[in-house]
C-alpha cells in the first residue's frame, strides 16, 4: 500500500506540501551547477519509462504530480530515507515492504540485498501495480523480489482502498468523510504479514509506507516481530494520520515496553536523531526508524 495525513481532514491534504516563500525560492541560474537532462521516455497511455540516479530503470504514471516529476527530471525521490536504507542492509539479508508504490525504494533495497537477498514487498493499490511489476520485470528482479499484490494489515480480510489519481502516493484504506478527490475505490484483498511470512527466515529489515495504517501493519506481525531480534523498522511516521484509526499511546507503550524498540528520526543528509517514547506523538510529519538498541 504505498500510502504521503488528519481526522476528519483529507489525508493528502496535510501530504508533502510544497513550502512556498523566500526561503523556497530556487537560487539565482549562476549557482546551479550545470547537469545532463535525466534519461526519460514517454510511452503514451499516461506510462513513461525513467531512470533513477541509480541507473535503474522505472515505470511512471504522468498525470501524477507527487513522485513522477522528481524521478522524471532528477532521478531521486525521497533521498534521506533512500540514504538510510542503503546504510542499514547488506547482501544476502531479508526486508519486507509494505507500500512499494511505482518500486523507487523497491529498486534500492533490492540492490543493497543483492542476489542472496530476498524481498518480500506488499502493494494493494490496483493503480500502481502493473507499473511495480513492469518496474520489476525490466530491471531483472523477479526471482528477488517477490510481489504480494495485496493489503498488509492486523487481520485478513477484504477492504475498500482509495486514491487521488493525481497523487499516486496517496492510496489508502478508505474511511468516512473521505474528500472527493479520492475517486478512485477498490475491494482489495489484506493479509497479515505474520500469515504471508509464515515460512521465512527472521527479518532484517521492515519499509512501511502505508499512509496512517502503520499501526495496523505491526500488529499483524507480532509473531515475525517477536522471531526478529536484529529488525529495524523504516517508516513513514503521521501521528495525525494513523491516530485516526489506531491509540498512539497504546502501540508506543507496545513497541517500547513490550517489545524494547528505540526511536530515531531521519533528518537531512539520512543523519539518524534520536527521538524520546514521549516526543513521538508530536513529532511532525516525517520518517523514523525502530529498532532495538542503535540501528546501525
């Protein structure tokens, strides 16, 4: 479910706004260091094909004004979480994601893991997944990656999932209220990842971004939580998003109490800032890791 956030608000409203004013403003054309066009192809029906900075090649979906403009022209999307990922995983180790979206992160993490590695990764948005797979297909990464086309949450089931198609970051589990931008709806099928991960080796590494339904995710893996020792956590942190369908307090006191988990912010550059159990339901919108003792 690749899901970037309040109560009664829509949920991309609060989602990656742009900062406008003087301190956003670009820097005069003399100070921009000269770069090569990014290689991007058009491929008609709302498809392109890019490359990251990487050299991987991905899929895009044009009419999105979320991630498909900052791959098409740079390559990068999300360069602080992108550090860190890289950072903590090393060959032959085992990650699960939830919320691959087109495959950018995808693309990185199933590189740091190389060939012994394995990737288990989770997208329900019916949108996004013939890009995923192409994405996948055409960088070589089948036998590595294994694609669950489906929800990954605390019980199995059915469940109704939305998006804005202008934004296709924004899908997520559908609650009342929802603002009309969300038209697009669909039944997908959830899983937990305790279920889905039930004969797999302990987990090095979990990326979530499931637009407000973290804490959901956790809880359907407590078994995989509890046979993980060395798992850090990567994930995107909206207090306001996941209070709206989850007790902040009672799964801080669950990750921390129960099952030891530290907290640590992503700031710039990837650096890693360690945030109190107390400071987290008001740390602004951002990325975070967990992990038991430092992340590494």
């Amino acid at each position: 479910m690749a899901m970037k956030k309040h109560g009664a608000t829509p949920l991309h409203g609060m989602l990656r706004r742009l900062r406008r004013g003087p301190e956003a403003l670009p820097p005069p054309p003399e100070a921009v260091p000269a770069r090569a066009p990014q290689a991007y192809c058009y491929l008609g029906q709302g498809r392109a094909v890019a490359l990251t900075h990487r050299g991987h090649k991905i899929f895009l979906d044009t009419r999105d004004l979320g991630l498909t403009p900052h791959i098409a022209t740079h390559g990068i999307w999300e360069a602080e979480v992108e550090a860190v990922l890289v950072r903590l995983l090393r060959p032959g180790q085992q990650v699960a994601e939830v919320g691959a979206n087109m495959g950018y992160h995808t693309l990185a993490m199933a590189e740091a893991v190389g060939t012994a590695g394995r990737l288990d990764c989770f997208e329900a948005n019916p949108a996004v997944l013939p890009l995923l797979r192409a994405t996948l297909a055409v960088n070589g990464l089948e036998e590595r990656v294994r694609l669950h086309p489906v929800a990954a949450l605390e019980a199995a089931g059915s469940v109704e999932f939305t998006s804005d198609p202008e934004h296709i970051g924004s899908g997520h589990l559908a609650f009342e209220g929802e603002a009309a931008n969300y038209s697009r709806r669909a039944l997908v099928p959830a899983v937990t990842l305790d279920a889905a991960l039930a004969d797999g080796p302990p987990l090095d590494l979990l990326r979530m971004d499931a637009e407000g339904s973290e804490p959901q995710v956790l809880r359907g893996a407590r078994a995989l939580l509890a046979r993980s020792p060395g798992l850090r956590v990567v994930t995107e942190w909206s207090a306001p998003m996941m209070a709206v369908r989850s007790d902040l307090g009672a799964l801080l006191d669950w990750l921390h109490g129960e099952l030891g988990f530290g907290f640590w912010r992503i700031a710039e550059a990837g650096r890693l800032e360690p945030v109190s159990v107390a400071a987290m339901p008001g740390l602004p919108h951002g990325e975070v890791v967990m992990a038991r003792g430092a992340p590494g």
